[in-house]
C-alpha cells in the first residue's frame, strides 16, 4: 500500500471502535431475537464452558509492538500465524478485523509503550466474539523476548473453544521455551498439539516434540477431572475481596447491573471477571463481558445496558469521566486501597434474602487456609448453586407440557406463588425478570424433561433430603 493510499484509510482506533459499536449492535439484536422468537441456543454448557471440539485450540498468533517510523508510537501487530491460513470468519477482510480485534485485546492499555530491559510476564484471558455473535476464549501470555537491550514486550494469543486456563498456561511455557530459540520451533510443537485429541475430564494426553541440545520431549497435558470448574479460579475472589464483598458483587450480577472492576495486572482482572461470571451458574452472563476494556472502546462504559466489564489502573480516569458512576457497582482491586468499592447503587447487602445470605457467608467461612484450588473451587461452587436450588430450583414442576417431548410453557405466576418464604418470592420476582432467567428457562421449554446435568442432580439431592427431613420430623411428632 502506497504512503498517499494509506493516509486515506481510517486510523486503527477509529476501525476497531467501528467493528465493537457495529458488533455491539448485532449482539443487541441477536439477544432480543432469543428472548422473542425463543430460537436461541445457550452458548456454552452448563459449565461455562463451550462443548469440546477435536482440537485443542483454532490457532495461535504473535503479537508484536512495532513502530511504523522511528517516531511513531508502537502498534501492536501480528507477526506470526499457526496454521499459516487461519481462517476465522471469510471473506478476507473479516479475518481482518477479527486480527485488528485480538492485537486490541493483546495489547489493552494503548500505544504509550517504550523498550524495556525488563518486564514481568503475564498471563489473562478474554472472550472474542464475532460477528455472528459466536464466542471463542481467547489466552493470552505477555512478556519481554529473549534478547539483548531494550526491547518492546510480545504476546502469544491462542483462541480456543475450549475455556481451561491452566491447561492453556501450561501449553505457554513450551511456546515460550521454544519463541527463545527460534521462532521456527514454535511451528513444530502446534502442529503435534494440534493434532492430538482433546482429553476427556481427567485423561492426559503426550506430545512428542523436538528442540535442538535437548532432542525429544514428552509434553503432558492433563485435564482437570472436575472439568465443570476448569475455566475458573475461585480463590482469585478471595485474595482481594471480603466474604461479605464477594457476595455484594454477586448479588449485583443477580440484578444484572453495570459492574466494572479496576486493577493493576491483566492477569488479575481476567481472573476475577470470569470468576464472578462463574458464581452465577447454571444461569450465564447474557450481556457485555469484556475482561479488559481497551483504552479505545471506553467508551463502551458509557452504555445504558449491563455490563461486566475490567478496566486496568492506567486507564481509570476514563471510568470517572462517566456521568452515570453513582447507579453502577465499580470495584478497586489495586493493592493498598482503603475502599474496594468506589460506586455503588447502596442496597447491594439487602438484595439476597437475609437466611440465604447467612447461609453464604457460613459456606465461604469453611474455607481452609491450607485448602487447594480445586477444594477451593468446589466448596465454591457447591455453596453458590445451593442457592439457586433453594430459590428457584422448583422450575421444572412449573413447565407445562402437554407430551413430554413437546416444547413446554413456564408458568410464572404459579411459581412465585409456590414459593412460601416472603422475603426468598420478593427475591425470585425480581430475578425472574432478568435476561439470564428469560434464556435459562426457554431452554428448558424447548428440551424434553431430563434430570441430567450437576444442576438437576443437586436439585434431586435437596428435593431428596427434603423428604426425608419431613419423615424423620413425622416419626418424631408420631412417638411423642
């Protein structure tokens, strides 16, 4: 391209602002054609994380800062591709700004970088989502490039349906082994991977893989058994947030407000964001979700919708430039601050039922110092569905269907009459409205019955001890 044809081409950050408002649009209208047209499909298992594919990820890519002149600012850029033909969304020119979107995301803070001699590096997560409103994970690792002097830092960027961090950790530290002795080593060792299949829970898979003065290598990759939990780190929540904060977050995400997060590392944000996502499962975030907010699309923050958003410390001051910061929930995870909440609506602690919050809060307390991630994860988890058992949990004896394997129709009002507790109906009226019920419950409209899925079967357990709770106080009533 000619210097005078380049010139008349509009600048990256005015591109990509362009493709997130017109994506952000095609979301808008593909959410609202869900809730309508109940055609909607859920974009992920009841996990959070897409249904596996053969292969553990789509492809990778390089990203490097680099200047255009001596005196222009750096910009980040893709100079490396497996496989060389990537093809994520034809024609060319989509693949072209799904491209200009990961550099974005790469690289968040903007194009202030100078050379470093050092720099530590970092590894976070977003969610890329296309056009067609299709989701991939992408991962991300940041760091300075073996050499010598000041240099600018790179990224690795692998895009994956597949949402398990650790695994993709893992699978950094052999590109990076390699990226040091040659970028050419990197080919070799994706291609293995890419061929191999994807473990099932639990399985580990090996990879043969060459470097020179070390000859063969055995990588192994296992996958976590409790695979429903291996997208997220919960202990993250727990490093910067009391009990009682983490459940005034989540009980904003019930609400589903506008919630933004502030911290100092990539890493950390990516972290929590799907960490606080998680605790709403079986139900699923259905609105803007961005781990960290590009210094060029913040103005994203000044939409009237909900959000999930996470911006880093660099570029705060475009959250308070907001106008609207008093009815939005935003959350310092910086370190030493005296305040975690900056903004909040105020009736955050009021939100979940007071016997329910109590509940909560006894489950988080049985956390162990000493406990591992994975107990970590499941005491977590097993607390926060527990919840949505015993508020709405009855919602399938509330689907009509006149077969079985007929679509059904939920009954609203019969629901949240069953419901005896007055403070626990007043809190599933509310919740009942939102977009995450709305795309839960016409799935189970649309599916035949089934008691499958951790959801169902915790539902059975408490319907279960429920039973047998009221048998033992019968008997008791009985003798005396």
């Amino acid at each position: 391209m000619s210097r005078q044809s380049e010139a008349r081409q509009p600048g990256p950050t005015k591109r990509l602002s362009s493709l997130f408002v017109s994506l952000q649009e095609k979301l808008s209208r593909d959410r609202e054609d869900r809730v309508s047209t109940h055609a909607g499909q859920p974009e992920t298992t009841e996990a959070g994380s897409p249904a596996p594919n053969h292969f553990f990820f789509e492809f990778l890519v390089v990203v490097s800062l680099q200047q255009k002149t001596k005196d222009s600012p750096y910009e980040p850029l893709v100079i490396y591709k497996f496989p060389k033909e990537i093809g994520l969304s034809p024609p060319q020119r989509e693949e072209e700004k799904s491209l200009q979107a990961i550099t974005l995301f790469c690289f968040p803070e903007g194009v202030n970088w100078i050379p470093l001699t050092q720099y530590q590096s970092e590894t976070f997560s977003f969610v890329l989502t296309e056009t067609d409103g299709t989701r991939r994970n992408g991962f991300c690792r940041r760091l300075l490039p073996h050499g010598r002097g000041k240099r600018p830092p790179e990224a690795y960027c692998i895009v994956s349906q597949v949402a398990c961090f650790g695994l993709f950790s893992k699978i950094f530290d052999e590109v990076e082994k390699r990226r040091e002795k040659s970028m050419a080593m990197i080919y070799p060792f994706m291609q293995s991977l890419r061929e191999a299949p994807f473990p099932e829970p639990g399985e580990t898979v090996q990879i043969k893989s060459f470097i020179p003065e070390s000859g063969t290598e055995i990588i192994t990759l296992t996958r976590p058994l409790e695979s429903r939990l291996e997208h997220v780190d919960f202990q993250i929540l727990f490093c910067y947030l009391s009990n009682q904060e983490i459940l005034q977050v989540f009980a904003s995400t019930l609400m589903e407000r506008r919630i933004v997060f502030i911290a100092e590392e990539l890493g950390t944000l990516s972290q929590v964001l799907h960490a606080v996502a998680a605790l709403l499962s079986p139900f699923a975030w259905q609105h803007t979700f961005i781990s960290t907010v590009p210094t060029v699309l913040m103005e994203v923050l000044m939409a009237p919708t909900p959000y999930l958003l996470g911006v880093h410390k660099n570029t705060m001051d475009g959250v308070f430039d907001n106008d609207d910061v008093d009815d939005m929930l935003m959350v310092d995870l910086s370190s030493k601050v005296k305040e975690r909440f900056l903004s909040c609506v105020g009736d955050e602690d009021s939100i979940i039922p007071e016997t329910l919050k109590n509940e909560l809060l006894e489950a988080l307390c049985a956390k162990k110092d000493h406990s591992t991630p994975e107990e970590i994860n499941t005491l977590v988890s097993e607390a926060f569905v527990s919840f949505f058992v015993k508020t709405v949990g009855h919602y399938s004896a509330h689907v009509k269907r006149s077969k079985s394997q007929q679509p059904g129709i939920f009954q609203r009002k019969t629901f949240c009459k069953s419901i005896e507790n007055k403070s626990h109906q007043q809190f599933v009226t509310n919740f009942i409205e939102t977009q995450m019920f709305d795309v839960f419950i016409q799935d189970v409209e649309r599916r035949p019955a089934s008691n499958d899925g951790f959801f169902c079967r915790k539902i059975a357990e408490y319907e279960e001890t429920k039973k047998e709770t009221d048998r033992m106080r019968w008997r008791r009533r009985f003798l005396v």
